[in-house]
C-alpha cells in the first residue's frame, strides 16, 4: 500500500475508444492488485489487474481533465480522464510501480488467498512427469530413464528426470550436453506408442564454422536407432537458414550434415523474437484504430505479418507430425530450444495424441513441454522491472493461437474451448497463480511454490462446465486419432476474442458454443425433472385406484389431467377408499415458500402454463387453512417420517426453471460485474436467469430425480435452505404402502 498515491479519485471519466460521446463517469480506485472503475449509475464494475498493465501514459492535459491511457497484456485499451493533472501525475506513477514488482516474491501469486478457503495444494499433483512417459511407454528396450540430471547439474533448464536412448552412456551425454548451448542436450519429448517414432528437442549445437563432436553425433545416432522401423531421422532446424549461418560467428549455429551419416537436416524459417515482438505491436496498432476502413484494417493486417508468422508454426509442427505419422523420427532445435522448439514440440504432439486435445491432457502437455523443459516467462512476460525490453516477446501468445486455429479447423477433436485457452493466457500474464512463475522446474523448486501459492490447475478443475466444448466428439479419437490442418493462407483467421475482446459492438451478442451448451443444460434439466415426475404421477396414479394394467403412464396422466379438479385433497378424498384415506391424509402445519421474489416466480410459472390459476390457488388454499396433504408412514398423528405434503410437492415443481432468460439479454450480473465476450454467463436451473461465475453456486435441486448437484444462485440457494425438501425415496415407500 506505501505505493498508493491516491487510493480514490472521483469524477473519473472512462472513455470509449470508438465513440467520444459514449463517456462513463466515476469513481476510480487503486488497490495493492488491482484498479477499480465503479460506475454509480449504470452498476457496473471494470477491474484491471496490476501484473495485466503493459503500459501507461500519461498524455496532455485538457480542458475537460488529463488523459491516461494504461495499456493491457491481454489487449484491453482504456483512457480515463482524471479531472486534476496532479491526480493523474500519482495514479500513473502508482500504477507504474505496482504493475513492475522488482522481485519474483512480489508478484500477485504470493500474496493472494483464495475467498473460498480452496486447498493451495490442489493441482499442484495434476501432473506428473515419470507418470506421463509411462503413458507413452517409457522406459522401453529402446529408452531409458536417466538420473544424471537430478541436481539440476547438468542443465538447470530441463526436469530432473531425462529420458534418453537405451544406448546412450553416461560420457555420451556429458560430451553432448557440453556441445549444446546452454546444456540443453537432445532428449525425448513425445514417443508414438504405435511405432515408436519419436520427437526429440535440445538447443543448437557449439558448433562454429568447424567444431564437432563424437558423443552429440553419437547421441544422435542412438536417437535414430531407437526407432528400428526407419533407417534414418530428420534434424529440423526451426530458424531461417540465414540466421542459423549468422550464429555460427558466436561460435554456435547448426550441425554440419558430413558429420551426422542417415540424418536429413531441415531448415523451417520461423522468425526469432524481436521480429515476433514488432509483429505483435503493429498488429496491435491496427486493431487500435478508431474508425478504420476495410483496405485499412485488411492492408494493416497484412504489414503485421502476425498471421505469416502464425503459419509458419502450424507448417513447422505439421511437417513434424506427419514425419512422426510416417515413422521418422525427428529432432528440433532452434537457438536455445525454448522458445520456437517449445512451440512446434507442442503443437505437434498435439495433433499426433488425442489425449493432449483434452483439457487434463493439455494441462499435462503445457507441463510438459513448456514448464519442465523450460521457457523464459519471466522475460518473455516482462513478469518483473529490470527484464530487458529485448527479451519480452509474445512466444506463448502464439502456442495458443496455433492452437485456437487448429480448434477451429478441427472443432469436434478438442474437449476444451475458446474460453479456456483465453484463461490460461490471461493468467500467464496475471501472476495471480504459481503455475507460470519462473522459467524452469529448478525456479519453482527454489521458489516453493508449491507451498507458497495456487496452481491455475487447481482453480480451472472447479470450473471444468466452464471450459468444455459442446461439439467435442469421444470417438473422434479412434476415427480420426492424428489431425494434420491445411496450410494454406485461407484457412488462418484473425483470433478477434484474443486481440479485439474488449472492443464492445463488434463481437456477436450470443458465443454459439455457449447457446448449445446453455441449450444442452436445459434438455439435461428438464429430463431430469421429467424423471420425478413420473415416478410421482405413477405412485400418485396407483393410490387413486390406476391400475398398471392401463396401457401406460401416459394413459394414467391424461386420466388425471382429465379429472373436474387437480386439487391433490379432492382427488385423495374422492377416489381412495375411507380407510386407505385415513393413512394416506394428515393435517398439514407446513407455509408456503416465503418471499416476493418466489411469489413472482410461481406468478410468472403459472402464466407461462405450468398450473391454471384455479389450481395454484386450491393449493395454495389448502396450506393456508391446514387441509389434508399426502403421507407416507403411520404413526402419531402429530408427526410422521417420510411424509409428502403438498407444500413439499410444489418445491419440487417450482425447484426447477423450465424456461431461462436469453443469454442475449444479459448484459450485467445481478453483483454489477459486466458480462464481456469472454465472460461464462451460467444459468440458475432453479429459476432460470443469468450470473456470472462468483454467483453461483452447486446445490441439489429437489425437483431433480437424480442426486448430483446444479447450479444455482445464491438467492435461489437460499430460499431453498428453508423449504421442506422430500427424499427422493418418499414416494417409492407412498408405493410399497399403496
């Protein structure tokens, strides 16, 4: 907090980008992780996290305030106009001090607690590396676990356990791990199980303009030897060739092709990442302009070089898995082997292996691949103040956007959806887990972070309905196992949910994936309910002298449904015989559910045709005046066990919304927090509205023939805290008595 200049300004202006008379006035606040905008009269909430802020500035003052502008990783824009130029001087250097924490210990992940008391340990043991090769197969005959690295001595940036040919001696890989920059020696990535082609990554070689190494080109020749179904393996070197020749006068650059017999050498031409920097920023330019014409943003597009660049990653990873498909194995480096190589190791396993399509097997590939085997988030992200401008680079911004690509041309092969890849790069960015703090296992060992903070793992396993895929196809991954895309410049669409998500009025008002999903809860609600209802009305059917012999329920129904009255009492009194009628009737103390809000539902429930109003209110006379009700059990007449009252019959009718409000329509959730076109918007099953995430919570609905939980809104679970609920079982045991 000593960083806090002016924890509040009022009269804060926030303006919209695209139009100048769309102006929201309120009131700015400044907290240790977060800037706050609250606007009093529209009740909305706009929360920017400090470790999101890329940029702020402070432009020229007006006459109407001083403009700041601040600037987001995840490519929000906002200006706001503070009337006083002082106050606008402290919030800005405010911001700029608490968005760039000088050490890692500073960052978001250490300090926050989570409100729902979650576990910090959980997700932290989603993953496991040995548990993952040994899904793959590994160890085999032909591969090997090796320890040599268990102290992280022999490369600091890779994971303790390393997975090696079987041929491969302890010499072998010290002289290779000494020949490879930064010690990152070749080793397994990802084994196909079928026939046991194998992708393999380290960095560039030490190689110079002559140097070489025995034990590297041994090691190489083990790689190649370990998979006895092809006689020779491909090396693909993922830079241009120019710059791999350019590396060569810092003594490093590439393998020379004479020294390494039965390899075939390939180079993929993927840019480095200052021109991956530069690419971003002009694509950020053109989605910043105000009012751009069609040839602008189209010719803006293009000069980015944002989409060539992202083809030229998908070409690389395809061309390693069909070498895979094929039975070649393939070994890939690009400088240091953590940026580019991260990149196409992934994306390729990612087509070869269906599991990795799933959302637990796309947590445990990004573990695998870009947390063990090491990625310099910290520079890449520009997590901390003191990371050289050079080094930052949106490296990880482009595996997910390959990867949203590949979803779009392949929209059943992938459990997870749009929303859960914008989650993970939104906290890649936010600090606000441990997961993505630090550039290799050995940091977060030393960091603990285990102990110390949340894993994303953990947060995004209580929220799975959130990031599931409603086209998502099981079977795909026996009919179509291994997903090649298409190349080709058409096929590569510009990610507007990513760069252009906060750009109000030019995304469609319903995501379709959540209408069907919203569509598909509503089908799975309503058929649990029908459930219920038939059991009922079949017990209900019987005590009235149905006998099962009537053709089906569906006769028994429209014999009820054709009766003078639907009043439960009349029915009872008028078709059951005296004495079952003195088991089966007793007085009812119960009341009504209370509350003007339920009071409108029963209204609104009985518009939309669930009873006629003579009905509704025969039953709701009934209760009032303590008339018979139906019971199951005999015992005192002052109580007994495992009744059914009526008042408990209609809990279980109105428990359950059998009509929900458009997502269309929801603009705000009831706390004020504004619906953006990432944002999961849930329905209540119980009353059938829309809340955001923090509103929601997992109850049983009594109106639901099955046990597992729904979700349901916090008045909503309120109100059912304190209505009698039936046991499912009540009415089987009103059967047996029958």
């Amino acid at each position: 907090m000593e960083h806090i200049r002016v924890p509040k300004v009022e009269n804060v202006c926030l303006v919209d980008r695209f139009s100048a008379r769309k102006k929201v006035v309120g009131t700015l606040y400044l907290t240790s992780t977060h800037v706050i905008f609250v606007d009093p009269e529209g009740h909305k909430e706009t929360w920017i996290s400090h470790m999101h802020i890329g940029s702020v500035e402070k432009k020229t003052a007006t006459a109407n305030g001083c403009p700041l502008q601040i600037r987001c990783k995840n490519f929000l824009n906002v200006t706001f106009i503070i009337p006083r130029e002082r106050e606008c001087q402290d919030v800005c250097s405010s911001l700029i001090t608490l968005s760039q924490p000088e050490n890692l210990e500073d960052l978001y992940a250490f300090h926050f607690t989570a409100s729902d008391a979650t576990n910090r340990q959980n997700g932290w043991d989603f993953f496991d590396l040995k548990s993952e090769y040994l899904r793959m197969g590994v160890p085999n005959d032909n591969w090997s676990l090796s320890t040599i690295n268990k102290d992280y001595e022999l490369c600091d940036t890779y994971p303790r356990f390393l997975y090696i040919p079987a041929t491969a001696s302890t010499p072998i890989v010290l002289g290779s791990a000494r020949f490879r920059s930064r010690g990152r020696l070749p080793v397994l990535s990802y084994l196909h199980r079928e026939n046991q082609a194998a992708i393999c990554r380290s960095s560039q070689p030490l190689s110079g303009f002559s140097a070489r190494c025995e034990e590297d080109e041994s090691l190489l020749q083990g790689i190649r030897k370990a998979n006895p179904s092809s006689k020779y393996m491909y090396v693909v070197d993922t830079r241009p060739k120019i710059n791999a020749i350019a590396n060569r006068a810092a003594g490093k650059g590439y393998e020379k092709e004479t020294f390494y017999s039965h390899i075939k050498f390939k180079f993929l031409g993927i840019e480095n990442i200052h021109v991956m920097r530069s690419s971003l920023q002009k694509l950020i330019e053109v989605c910043e302009l105000q009012n751009p014409t069609m040839s602008t943003f189209l010719s803006g597009l293009e000069s980015s070089g944002w989409l060539r660049h992202i083809r030229a990653i998908v070409d690389t990873s395809a061309f390693i898995a069909r070498m895979i498909q094929e039975g070649v194995s393939v070994m890939v480096h690009c400088s240091d082997g953590w940026d580019r190589t991260a990149q196409t190791c992934s994306l390729a396993s990612l087509m070869l292996d269906p599991y990795y399509r799933t959302i637990e097997g796309f947590q445990t590939l990004i573990e695998k691949d870009w947390l063990s085997f090491g990625h310099k988030y910290t520079e890449r992200c520009g997590h901390i103040s003191g990371v050289d401008a050079k080094e930052v680079s949106p490296i990880f911004t482009q595996f997910i956007d390959c990867v949203w690509q590949l979803t779009q041309q392949f929209p059943m092969s992938f459990q997870f959806n749009e929303r859960y890849l914008l989650t993970i790069h939104d906290h890649v960015f936010s600090c606000q887990f441990g997961t993505f703090i630090g550039c290799c296992e050995k940091d977060r060992v030393d960091l603990r972070l285990r102990d110390r903070t949340y894993s994303l793992w953990g947060y995004t396993s209580k929220y799975t309905s959130n990031f599931t895929n409603p086209f998502y196809t099981k079977n795909m991954e026996i009919s179509q196992p291994t997903i090649l895309p298409t190349v080709n410049p058409q096929s590569f669409k510009f990610w507007r949910a990513m760069y252009c998500r906060f750009d109000g009025g030019i995304h469609p008002k319903e995501s379709i994936t959540d209408v069907v999903c919203a569509m598909k809860d509503q089908i799975e609600s309503l058929d649990d309910h029908r459930k219920l209802l038939e059991k009922r009305i079949a017990v209900l059917s019987k005590l009235l002298g149905y006998s099962a012999g009537e053709d089906s329920l569906m006769e028994a129904i429209q014999n009820l449904s054709s009766s003078e009255s639907m009043d439960f009492r009349s029915l009872l009194l008028d078709d059951v015989s005296k004495d079952n009628a003195d088991d089966v009737i007793k007085s009812s103390s119960a009341t009504p559910p209370s509350g003007a809000n339920r009071r409108n539902r029963l209204e609104n429930d009985t518009e939309c045709g669930g009873f006629d109003n003579g009905n509704v209110t025969l039953a709701s006379r009934s209760l009032e005046e303590g008339d018979c009700v139906v019971s199951s059990g005999a015992t005192d007449e002052g109580d007994r066990p495992g009744s059914i009252q009526v008042d408990q019959l209609l809990t279980e009718l109105h428990s359950v919304a059998t009509e929900w409000k458009s997502l269309r329509s929801a603009v705000v959730c009831s706390c004020a927090l504004p619906f953006e076109q990432h944002s999961k918007k849930h329905h209540c099953w119980c009353c059938g509205n829309v809340y955001c995430t923090r509103c929601v919570d997992s109850v049983r609905l009594p109106g639901h023939d099955s046990s597992r939980p729904s979700p349901v809104c916090k008045s909503c679970c309120e109100w059912l805290k304190n209505t009698p609920v039936p046991s499912v079982n009540d009415f089987q045991k009103l059967q047996e008595r029958a």
